[in-house]
C-alpha cells in the first residue's frame, strides 16, 4: 500500500475541526483519546472510542478515517471498505477518503475503480501525496510504467524517509526497512514489533543518495519481487554504499531471484525439476506467430501464463490450447507476461500437492503441504477445511519432513537453499514420482500466514510458531541485540 502519513492523524489536520463545533469539548477529547489509544497500540479500546465519537458526530472525517483504518490493518476489508464509502458519500470533496477507499479497493483486486477515486482526489488536489503515491503503486499493474513513475517522483520528492512510531518503554532497535512503492515487499513488518524495532521506511526507488540516513542498528530489506523492482533493487544497492550496518536480505541476492532467472539457475542442481520459464512481450503474444514462438522455446500446451508481480495465484492461467490463446491474454494484465511451462503435479490419487518451505538464517522449516485437485494450489484456497485425511497428511509433513520427502528432494532443498542466499525466503515445490523437487518457484516473497481460529488447525500452530520463532531470532541475531533482549524479541 502506499506509505504516506495520513493527514488526519494529528489533531492540527484542518478536516480535524472543521465538521464538529469547536465548544462540543466531549468530541474534542474522545479524538484526542482515540489517537492516545492508537499510539499506545489499544487497538480495541480506540476502536470503541471512535465508534463513540461517531455516534455522538456521524460525520466526523477524524472519527471516520480512524476507524477505516484500524478495520483495514486488522484485514477487516470489507468493514473498512463500507466505512470508506460511506466517508465518500459524506465528504465528497475530501481527498483523503478518496485514497482510503482506493487503497481498500486495491486490496479487493479492483484496480479500476481504485484508479478513478485516486484521480478524483487529485482533481480536487492536485499536490495530494497520499493519491499521486497510490497511482505510483496501482499504475505498474495496468500497465502504465512510465505514468506510474511520474506520480511516484511526485509523491515522494523529498520524502524519502518515512519514520514510524515507537511504543516500548526502552530504548529502541533501529531499523531501516527499505520497499518498494510499486508492491512486491516482504511483510517482514509483522516480525518488527514497534515495542522493539523503530523502522523507517525507505521507499528505495526514490532513495536520494544526498539525503543523510539515520542512526540504525539494522537493515531490513523488504523489496521482494525482482521481476517487479528492479529499480528499488537498484536504489537499495545505492543506499547501501552508505551503511555499514548488517543487512537482512542483500538486494544483490533478491535480484537474482526473479522467476526465469531463478527457473535457469536452479534447473541445473540435482534433484531439482524447474518449469521453463520466460518473459515475452504482449506484442508477440499476440501475434499469429505466437505457436511457433513458444515451439522454438520448448514449449507445448497446456502452458501456464502469468502476469509479473502478483504472488496471490491472482492473474495466474493454464492455457489448454492456441485457441485458448486471445481469451486468456485478455484476463491478465501488463505489457509483458512470464511463458511458464506446466509441471504436471498430480498423484495417481489425482490430487496436487504443494508443499512450502521456508529458508531462514540458513535453516529449512516445513511450513504447508497443501492438498486440492486444482492445477494451482494455495493454502487458503486448497481442499483441507473439509478433508481431515488432508489436514493428516500436512500435519504428517510438519512433524518429519525428511521422512515425507525423502533423502533426494532434501539435498535438492539444501542445494536451493545455498544457491537463493537469502536470510529469509521460501521454496513452493511438488514431489515426482521418483522424488525430484518439481519447483514452482522460490523467492523471498513467500508469506508466513498465521491458522485460522479454529481448533482443526491447532496442529499446525507449533510449526507455524517454530518458523516465526526463527524469523524474530534472526532479527535479534543480525541487530545484534544483548542476550536478555533477544528472548524478547523472540517472545513478541
């Protein structure tokens, strides 16, 4: 999401006085609440504040936004986009509300319609950040590189280093995160606690070399994507000839990872199967010629194609045939597409099987094996609420992954991990049948996704805990945080 302040998170924001009257003291110090609470981390208690104010001020813009964004942070999407919309319906020539709506609808995978509310906020403020920073994102997926970087230059001249807050009693850890403005990051935030690490955000692409840094123990490096962000990797090369601080995830590494890179590279380990991958042009696409352009690259249907950037199985698409050809380019997006070949994945039951492991601080922790008769399998989407015979099988592989696996895709495993280089990073992988690693890919991008609340995942709590466990101790490690702190840290 972009990464400029909101304006109306401070009590001198004009649209912070300007719909209430100013003698109403009870409003006045339920804001002033509201934000204490948020700064103190009280999520719930300043979510019942706001909801107060609003039942006292239905159209308070503070109260509005506040609470939008503490449903949007806690994944409340839908809430928050009903909040959202309601502040736009009410406020209409408030830019900000704008953003807000948009920056939710991008979430949805609404890329349009975040678009137009981005370019009505400009239109009744032309200098507004926050929108010129949301078209900087959203624009790269429909296409519109060069655009995309105007806007981006606009939103953040001079504002290249975005501080947050720090909550903890002590003294801090200071860490600069450095990101991308065109997505593709590492939700490496999770793991950096505001009660421990003071992070400012360094969106790198913009990153002016002039601009002095500030003091910090850390560098965290959460551009992920090397397909997507080539020229935040660039930025953060740049930035780091000017520190000497540890670095998580050396852009260097990053970069080598993109997917047709990273398909060569590791095709050559033993062990190791790796779909054949390129990037072609739309225009080629396209073209009649297009068979034949594929046949010239080894490629036969069904083939996959994929739009770079998008980590989700969103713009993602098994093409059977030439005929299917048209109907599939016209669902994805982008000006350039990864060709990728098809790796049949199924078992004599039928079923795929996806497993995920995790690379961190040069250890391998099993993360998910992921059950379901579809060709693209993610955890969320895959067959296992329903399918205890599933959840056996991934509960099987988190206890004794070796013996799942076996001794071949394990040394492939190692040899992947060697070769990728990353402090944290993933591997996502079926088995053949003679139990060679089929990858699909393998990057730092992957996400470490917390189970559900329901007592059929508790078997996987303990796995999931070990592999975050792991992440927080590596951010202690590489900071190099004292003894004590560091089981904190951990503890978080």
């Amino acid at each position: 999401m972009p990464l400029i302040d909101n304006p109306m998170q401070n009590s001198s924001s004009p649209g912070f006085t300007r719909l209430r009257p100013v003698s109403d003291r009870r409003i006045e110090l339920l804001a002033k609440k509201g934000i204490l609470l948020e700064n103190l981390g009280r999520r719930d208690e300043a979510l019942e504040t706001w909801l107060t104010l609003l039942a006292l001020d239905p159209a308070s813009l503070p109260a509005i936004n506040h609470l939008g964004a503490l449903l949007a942070a806690a994944g409340e999407n839908s809430q928050a986009r009903q909040v959202f919309q309601n502040a736009v319906e009410m406020h209409p020539a408030d830019p900000m509300t704008r953003v807000n709506l948009a920056n939710i609808l991008i979430k949805q995978g609404e890329e349009a319609a975040a678009r137009a509310h981005l370019e009505h906020a400009l239109a009744l403020d032309p200098n507004f950040r926050p929108a010129h920073a949301g078209l900087a994102f959203i624009l790269p997926r429909l296409g519109e590189t060069a655009l995309a970087a105007h806007h981006g230059r606009i939103a953040f001249r001079s504002q290249t280093l975005v501080g947050s807050r720090f909550r903890g009693s002590g003294q801090p850890v200071h860490v600069l995160e450095l990101i991308s403005t065109r997505g593709g990051n590492v939700r490496l935030q999770n793991f950096l606690s505001d009660r421990i690490f003071q992070r400012t955000l360094i969106p790198a692409e913009f990153y002016d070399p002039s601009t002095p840094l500030p003091p910090h123990q850390l560098v965290v490096n959460a551009i992920g994507d090397a397909d997507l962000c080539q020229s935040a990797l660039a930025g953060a090369l740049q930035l780091l000839e000017h520190t000497t601080a540890p670095v998580i995830n050396h852009p260097a590494a990053v970069r080598a990872t993109g997917r047709e890179a990273i398909a060569m590279r590791l095709a050559q380990i033993s062990g190791v199967v790796a779909a054949r991958t390129i990037t072609v042009a739309r225009a080629q696409l396209v073209s009649p010629a297009a068979p034949a352009l594929f046949a010239e690259n080894g490629f036969t249907f069904p083939l996959l194609l994929r739009s770079p950037g998008f980590h989700g199985g969103e713009h993602f698409l098994r093409v059977a045939s030439a005929a299917a050809l048209p109907t599939a380019l016209n669902q994805l997006p982008g000006s350039e597409l990864l060709v990728i070949q098809h790796l049949d994945a199924s078992s004599l039951d039928g079923r795929c099987r996806k497993y995920r492991v995790m690379t961190i601080g040069g250890q391998l922790y099993p993360l998910h094996c992921a059950v379901s008769h579809d060709w693209k399998i993610h955890f969320f989407s895959a067959e296992m609420a329903d399918h205890p015979e599933h959840r056996a099988e991934d509960a099987a592989f988190l206890a004794d992954m070796p013996t799942v696996l076996g001794p071949r895709a394990i040394a492939a495993l190692h040899s992947i991990q060697t070769a990728l280089a990353l402090d944290y990073g993933g591997i996502d992988f079926a088995l053949s049948s003679q139990g060679d690693v089929l990858l699909f890919e393998a990057n730092a991008t992957m996400v470490i996704l917390p189970p559900g609340p329901e007592a059929l995942w508790d078997y996987r709590r303990p796995a999931v805990e070990r592999v975050c466990r792991a992440v927080h101790a590596l951010l202690a490690q590489k900071a190099g945080v004292a003894k004590a702190d560091a089981a904190a840290v951990t503890a978080e």
